[in-house]
C-alpha cells in the first residue's frame, strides 16, 4: 500500500529491511540495538553519528547542537517558553495554523504572548506577509511554524529578524529541501513524519540559548542539562534514535536536501496538477504560492462524493487520505519517504474518480 497518513508516516522499505535484518543482533554485540545499553560504546556512536549526519545535512556551523528529547514536539510548545520567556518580554507567534495556535496558547501558561501575524481570518489557506510583522515591544523570540500539517500550507521563505532568536516547529518538513538553518535559534521535529518512528524530538540549539536556558528548571525541562550529557541525561528512546540515523543516512545517499527538494517538488506537482486540471471538480484549499510539498490538502466541490473518494482510495491501497476535520476533504501527506509511484499512483486515481463520477 501506499500511506498517505501524516505521521506516524511511511517510511523508505530499505530502512525497515535493514533494521530487520540488524534487529537480532546489533552489529555484533550478540543483541538488538533495543537491548543494548544507552551508555555502551555502540549507542553512543549512533547518537553522535545522528548528531552529525543532522549538522552537515543543514550545514550547521559549530555553534549549533542537535538534542533526542522525548515528549513530541509538543513539549517543546511549553518547554521553549519555560527558557525563554521571562518577564518583561513577550513570546512572539506567527500562527499559520493549528499547531502554531497551540504553540502560543502552551506559552501563555508561562508568560505574556503576542500575535504578530495570523491567517486566521482565511481558514489559514495562506502565509502572511512577512516584511510587515507586528512584532511586540520586547520580544523574547519569533515563533513560526514552517509548514502546516492540517492546513497544507509551508513557509517559501523564512521571515528577517535581526537580534530576536528565531525559532522554528518544523516537525512536518525538516529535510525536505535546502534551507538556511544558521538563521535560526532553535528548530525542532517530533521524528515521525520526515525523520522517523515516534518517540523522539529532534531539537537544534544554538549555543548561546543553551547558555541563556532558564537554570530554575526541573532537569528534564533544562537544554544545558540535555546538551552537557549530550542526550544521555536519562534513558532516551533509543530505537527511535537509530531509526533517525538510518533516516539521516538514507537521506544522504539519495543525495543530501538539494535531492530531497526535486524529488518533493515532483511529487506534489503530479498531485496539484490532478486538482487544478479537473475544471473545478477538485479545490485545493492552500493559496497556490503557499502549497505545500509536504501535505497536499483539497476538497471536492460535491463534498457528498468525498467519503466515497477515501473509500475508493483505500481499495486501491491509497491509505490515509481523509483530510482534518477543520479543513474537511482530503490530505494525502507526501513526506520524504513517500515514493514518486505512490504520488502518481494517487494522481491517476485522481482523474479516474473525477471521470467516473461528475
Ligand atoms: N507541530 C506540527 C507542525 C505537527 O504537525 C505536529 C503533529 O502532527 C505537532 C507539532 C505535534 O507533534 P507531537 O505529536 O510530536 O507532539
């Protein structure tokens, strides 16, 4: 089947083929990777080659750390504004969608917050003008959220802030294209749409913000605490973690981001295409110059023949296509590991349904 799910996603058959195949017996240590100490020498290598398969795919210069930490990404909705949020500064949000919008009400429990732009009052069907933010007095940071997984839109590019940490969820198109992520203060992923399996947080710290992190914090809230022990503090999740690094070497032999974009370019493109040659039968609910590659998101105009879509889709091994409830229709997620064939396999069935039923 192909899944089109939003995470946990699919991920690339050769990775699951050799985490089967090493399953039993982790590189001659006689056990699986699942049972072997956090502190023995062979997981320590995963960590630290995770770590810096991740810094050179993004090109991260020196000042940057990469963290495992558990609690999904949203845990670091309330755990970013823990560090940095103090009084007398505001936590800044450009809320693009759901998980932005949780993001700023998660920083609200901790101190003040401020919109500086929203695209709410279009169902968030877009980005909003970057070069015209309202940012607020004293902000702590900028928050934005780089591509919305419910809404299927995705940040083209990223805003110019120049003195205030710029900090990015980018938990549903990390690794999907080039980018310049020495822009930014911190960047986290939970792992399972483009990294992973679930149960790991990826986040990207610049030195400076695990220096200024907040010391009057229970440990496993603190980044200092994560970054001296170089995720080891506790037990971390380790299978995930060395499914990460088989994820990162995967993206690598395919030829690093610059791969990845054209890849993801096409994909989508087969899928955009079937929407906007179908004289309206399909509507993508994103602003063409703010689709996303990642998520790709459309209703039918009769929505009665949309359950009959899925239906007819899961038949033919398209699984996972029912959109979200706040946009309705359909989202076919098209993550880094999702084939080529999986995407035209779905375009063609696209304009058979079309043909068959206006
Ligand atoms: N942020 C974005 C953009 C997401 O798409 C999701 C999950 O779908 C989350 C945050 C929440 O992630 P987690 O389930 O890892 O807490």
């Amino acid at each position: 089947v192909y899944n089109f799910n939003p995470g946990p996603a699919t991920l690339p058959l050769s990775i699951l083929e050799k985490a089967q195949a090493e399953l039993l017996n982790y590189n001659n240590t006689g056990m699986s990777v699942m049972e072997i100490s956090h502190r023995s020498k062979e997981f320590e290598a995963i960590v630290s080659e995770a770590e810096n398969r991740l810094k050179s795919l993004l090109q991260l210069n020196d000042d940057y750390r990469v963290l495992f930490l558990q609690g999904g990404a949203t845990t670091q909705f309330s755990m970013i504004p823990m560090n940095y949020l103090k009084q007398g500064t505001q936590a800044n949000y450009i809320v693009t969608g759901s998980f932005a919008d949780k993001a700023c009400k998660e920083a609200a429990f901790i101190g003040e917050t401020h919109v500086a732009a929203s695209s709410k009052d279009a169902n968030h069907s877009y980005i909003p003008e970057l070069t015209s933010l309202n940012l607020s007095d004293n902000p702590a940071y900028v928050h934005i959220t780089s591509n919305n997984t419910i809404y299927g839109t995705q940040f083209k590019e990223f805003p110019e802030i120049n003195n205030v940490p710029l900090i990015a969820d980018m938990s549903s198109d990390l690794l999907c294209k080039p980018f310049d992520a020495n822009k930014f203060a911190l960047i986290y992923a939970g792992a399972q749409k483009n990294l992973g399996p679930s149960g790991v947080t990826i986040v990207i710290i610049r030195k400076d913000l695990i220096e200024a992190s907040n010391k009057d914090l229970p440990s496993m809230l603190r980044y200092d605490i994560m970054a001296e022990n170089n995720s080891l503090y506790n037990t971390p999740p380790s299978f995930s973690i060395y499914m990460v690094n088989l994820m990162l070497e995967w993206v690598i032999e395919q030829g690093g981001l610059i791969a990845m974009e054209k890849h993801n370019d096409e994909k989508a493109s087969y899928i955009y295409q079937a929407i906007d040659s179908s004289s309206g039968f399909y509507k993508g609910h994103s602003q063409p110059e703010f689709r996303s590659t990642m998520n790709v998101t459309f209703t039918i105009a009769n929505s009665e023949l949309e359950s009959k879509f899925i239906a007819e889709a899961a038949g033919k091994g398209l699984i996972g296509v029912k959109g979200h409830r706040s946009v309705g229709g359909m989202r076919t997620s098209i993550y880094n590991a999702m084939p080529k064939e999986g995407c035209l396999a779905l375009a063609e069935f696209m304009a058979e349904f079309q043909k068959n039923n206006q």
